[in-house]
C-alpha cells in the first residue's frame, strides 16, 4: 500500500476534530473577553499552544479509536486516559506540587506541555521553555499519528 492512502483519510477525518478543538479553545477566551477584562496574552505563544493541543487531543482520540474494534471500547478506554490527565498536567495543581511519584507521569502527558505553554501566555507563569513545550508537542502529534496509521495498516482490511 502507498503512504498516502492511510494518511491522507485519517488527516481528513481528524480535521473536522481539530478545528472543534481550536474553535473551543477560544470559548472561554471569548467569554473572559466579554465579561472580564483581559490581562496582556502573548498570541504568538497562545494561538500555536491552542492548536497543538487541539492536534494532540484529537491524534490521542484517533489512537484509541483505532486500538479498539467497537466504539464503547473507545469510548471507556479515553476516559482512562482523559480524567487522569486533566488533573496530572498542571491546568489546575502545578506539576511541583504534585506529588513526587506522580510527576514523571505527569511529564508524560503531552497536555502538561500544552498546560505550561497555556500558563505562560496568559500569565506569564511557566516552568518549562516554551521550545520545549512546542517541541514535546509537537513530536508528540507526529508519535501519535504515526502510531495510529501503523494500527491501521495491521488490523485494519482496506
């Protein structure tokens, strides 16, 4: 089989996922906007630091969705993923406050990068540099993608 016909559905299919992701991204910035008034965000960091973690979040879905043969399986093995990761990234506890045996897990998570690139646009608080950030991010996606074609390719029949 060529390349391009496991990638180029799979990019189109996760698209539409991708472009929810970044337009729900902006909700609560909207929300902050109309009622709050905003403190200083670096977009240049804010806007690709959205993006990724919509693109992160959604390879993460593909991968699972392709792990598994029905869609409750899918469904019941994201929320393992899903919960823990919410509460291990740093969005709500700084990973440094997390405890010792958690936080190699927590650097684990892609959405910890994501969290910290979040924390320092819109705060000017993080603990990593956002290079770094982008770069685990992004090589992240790329991990994710390619794991999800390689289940297709072995337990799919196209």
């Amino acid at each position: 089989y060529h390349f391009g016909y496991f990638v180029d559905p799979s990019l189109a299919k996760t698209g539409g996922a991708i472009f929810f992701g970044v337009a729900n991204g902006f909700v609560p910035v909207l929300m902050a906007g109309i009622f709050l008034e905003l403190p200083p965000v670096e977009w240049h960091i804010f806007l690709p630091a959205v993006a990724l973690i919509a693109l992160a979040s959604t390879f993460l879905g593909l991968f699972i969705a392709v792990a598994v043969s029905e869609v409750f399986e899918a469904q019941t093995f994201s929320n393992f993923f899903r919960f823990p990761m919410i509460f291990l990234c740093g969005l709500f506890l700084p990973v440094n406050e997390l405890p010792l045996l958690l936080r190699p897990l927590s650097y684990a998570l892609p959405l910890t990068y994501g969290a910290d690139l979040l924390h320092g646009a819109l705060r000017g608080e993080h603990f990593l540099p956002f290079l770094l950030d982008f770069g685990v991010l992004a090589i992240s996606c790329a991990g994710l993608f390619a794991l999800s074609l390689y289940n297709i390719r072995r337990r799919w029949i196209l």
